[in-house]
C-alpha cells in the first residue's frame, strides 16, 4: 500500500523500483549513488516480490547483465553516478541499437576525472546528445525533488516499454543525499512469466517454441538494413517529441526575464524568481522535466515576450547552447553556474540575473 515516508533520495528511488514491479537490478558502488544498492540490499527485495538485486564486479559488466535481462522483456534497471556511466556507455548505446527497455539513473558528480563526490550537472552533454556512439538518443526525465525521484521510476519504465528504448533519470548529488517526504506508490505486482510472454513475446527473447525465433542485436552488416534501423530509431525519438515531452512554467505568464533550469538547479532558481518578485522584477522560470526531448517551441513562444534569459545549471555552460539554439537567438541569452561541487544560492542566481540581463 502507499504510504509516507521520510526518505533520502537514492532511497526512494530504491524503494520505487520494488514497488514499480522491476525484476531486476544490476549495478556497482560509487559516491554519491551507493544507497541505491545499499538499500536494495538491505530491504531484500527478492523476499517481497521475487526482484533480483546483484552486485556486479563492474559498471560494464553491471549494464551487459541490463541487456541480457532486458532480451527477455524484463523489468530491469541500473544505477551508478557519473564516471561510472561513462564505462557504460557502451552498453548503452547496445541497449538503444537493439531497441531493448531499460532504465539508467545517473545521480551526478562533478568532473572531468574522478572530480569531486559532491553535485553537478556537467553529464547534460552525455545525456541529451547520445554519449555513446552512433545515432541514438536517451528520453532523460530530470527530477527535482525526492518525490520526483520516486516518481520517476515507474514513468521511466512506461516510456521504456512504450519505445522498446533505454530511458535515462538524470538526478544530481544534492537530490540523491538530500531528505524529504515521499509519498511512496502501492506495490505492482511482477509480471508473471505467462503473463510476460503475452505482453512482450513478440520481440522479447522468452524461450517460447512453435513460432520464429526472436533475435536481439544491434547489429546489422548490410548497410541498407542499418540504414532502416537508424531511421526506425528517429521515428520513435519524433514521437517521443509530439507526445512524451514534460516542462514547468512557473510565474511566466507575465514574465520579463526568463530563467531556465532543470532538477536542483530549477529548485533554487525558483527561489531566485520569488526573491526577484520582491523586487518588482517580472521574472519567471521554464524548468525542462525531460531533457530530450527539449521544450524548444515553449522556448521559442516565450523569446516573443521576454527580454533576456539566463540558463542556470551546476555546469561550465552545457544546457545554454539548447536554449539559444530553441530561442533562435531572438533574445540575450547568458549563463550561470558554479562548479566544483559548489552550489549556487538564490541570491546568487538573482545577482547573475540582474548583472548579466537586466543591468
């Protein structure tokens, strides 16, 4: 049953994947994700729904076990945080290219290198843009609170299945540590494997006879072939774009300035906007909930009304080039972020507003 908890971030995460109905997850330690696993292990989920929880001897190894369990039209999910995404990359563009359903949770650190353990928003570039080779997209929700953490999982799943494609959740370091209430989802029960068959046998590797066999790679050596796959891929990220895209308007209405943010950037910066009410400045905010796809078109609608905008993130400047590709360039567009594990604070986004904007 639901219930409200006080929960960190990677936990509710955690707990969600129980109560999504996954089957499996497959993963690795590493700052500041390992509650994920930590938990997984602690609440023993294959006791509650029969889930397997497995400890990898690798990030790449963690993801291969993702596309074999994937093959058979499980439920299964990864985690790790920002250089361990890196050494999955390759499993991931695998996942894509043999269009399998499967969530991967990036709760970011910053870099390059090993970096720092504390937030970041630098991976926006691998997320949004492929990170692994060839042509292929991830859906990217980027959540902003521990609800959202907790949300996320079962949309996260639905958008998988949906596309037959790996969907990413692109959390950070201050959400995935960081405690709040959740309101956590009644359980879903597991797919039985009759029950699995029916709904994913048609492409799913099931081991069921009497019909043509299914078969799951991402290869294919006759250029024509490889050509109608990578065109069958575009499709589904088009449709992805007409149907699946989320963002926040808050306080836009009548807005002047525009600042655009995502996850905990976007929980700040919605502080920034309030403190600039009080000053008598129309500000407002576009928070991006899917990261891909983009809301260019809101973007574009507001760069008719607005006077200049600020893209905020914990980055050196990443998501400001699809703001300014979105906005076509009609307005002013700047950046502030910190990086370093530094988190900017309200005041500090207000003060970024007024001197690179507004002046």
């Amino acid at each position: 049953m639901s219930e409200l908890k006080l929960m960190k971030g990677n936990e509710a995460l955690a707990e969600a994947a129980i109560r999504a109905g996954a089957d499996a997850y497959f993963g690795y330690p590493i700052t500041p994700q390992s509650e994920v696993i930590e938990y997984l292990m602690t609440e023993q989920p294959e006791k509650r729904t029969g889930m397997v929880v497995l400890q990898a001897e690798s990030e790449i190894a963690a993801i291969n076990m993702v596309y074999g369990a994937a093959s058979t039209g499980k439920k299964v999910l990864t985690s790790s945080s920002s250089p361990g995404i890196s050494l999955k990359l390759e499993g991931i563009s695998y996942l894509a290219g043999a269009e399998l359903p499967a969530v991967i949770v990036n709760v970011v650190r910053g870099g390059p290198g090993l970096g720092t353990i504390q937030p970041s928003q630098a991976d926006y570039f691998q997320s949004v843009k492929g990170g692994g080779h060839g042509d292929y997209k991830l859906y990217v929700l980027a959540p902003a609170s521990v609800q959202e953490m907790s949300d996320f999982v079962e949309d996260a799943f639905d958008i998988a299945f949906k596309y037959r494609a790996p969907v990413l959740i692109l959390s950070d370091g201050l959400i995935g540590q960081m405690m709040e209430k959740v309101q956590l989802k009644d359980q879903k029960p597991r797919l039985t494997d009759e029950q699995l068959i029916e709904k994913n046998g048609s492409w799913a590797v099931t081991g069921r006879k009497n019909r043509e066999r299914n078969i799951i790679t991402s290869l294919d050596l006759e250029s024509e072939k490889m050509e109608k796959r990578v065109h069958r891929l575009m499709k589904k990220y088009e449709q992805m774009e007409k149907e699946d895209l989320r963002y926040e308007k808050i306080l836009c209405d009548d807005a002047e300035y525009l600042i655009v943010a995502y996850g905990s950037s976007a929980r700040i910066s919605q502080k920034a906007v309030e403190l600039a009410r009080k000053k008598g400045i129309k500000a407002g905010l576009l928070r991006p909930i899917t990261l891909f796809p983009y809301p260019k078109q809101q973007l574009l609608e507001l760069a008719d009304q607005v006077k200049g905008i600020l893209s905020v993130e914990l980055n050196a400047g990443q998501m400001i080039e699809d703001v300014q590709l979105s906005v076509q360039f009609k307005v002013p567009v700047e950046h502030f972020g910190r990086t370093g594990g530094i988190i900017h604070t309200p005041e500090e986004v207000l003060e970024a507003l007024e001197q690179k904007i507004i002046k």
